[in-house]
C-alpha cells in the first residue's frame, strides 16, 4: 500500500509499505479508536468507552456486563483480593 505525504517545503513523497495497521474510527463518534469493547470488539474511543480497573472497557450496549464486572471487582476487594490498579467503575461517555 501507497501513501502520498507531503514534507515541509511542499516536497510530496510517495512512501510505500504492506505491515501498517489500518487505524479503527470509534463506533459511536467517529473519532480515532484506542479501545475495543472487551465483550464484542467494537472499536471504541476514549471519551465513548465505559472503562472497568484495571483492564476492562466495555460499549454502552454492553453497561450490564460493566456494571457486573465492577460489582465483581468490589466483591473482590471487600474480601481483600484486590486485583493490581483496582478502583471503581468510570464512565467515558458513550450510549
């Protein structure tokens, strides 16, 4: 795959390469994704995630499985099995 760039001074370069990752658009906003959905993969951004500590993100149509998650996570810490870099839910956005 092709990609035109131009460099400062208005120098256009033709850079060519096949192992680039196609960067994702978030489902909900379109904006550049960093996240996927831990239940169905969809690509999420920042602000539309629904992050669970330590290492879960979850899409609004997926909030039940968050919420189940986060009460898991305060069961575990009630019994003092916090997981590393626990906390409480937190809500990004989203639907």
């Amino acid at each position: 795959m092709c990609e035109r760039v131009t460099l400062p001074g208005g120098v256009v370069a033709i850079v060519c390469g096949g192992h680039r990752q196609r960067r994702k658009r978030c489902r909900h906003c379109r904006d550049w994704a960093e996240f996927e959905c831990d239940a169905c993969d969809v690509p999420l951004c920042r602000r539309c995630r629904i992050h669970v500590p330590p290492d879960k993100d979850f899409c609004g149509a997926h909030l039940k499985d968050a919420r189940a998650a986060a009460a898991a996570l305060r069961a575990a810490r009630s019994t003092g099995n916090s997981p590393p870099g626990g906390g409480v839910a937190e809500s990004h956005g989203g639907d």
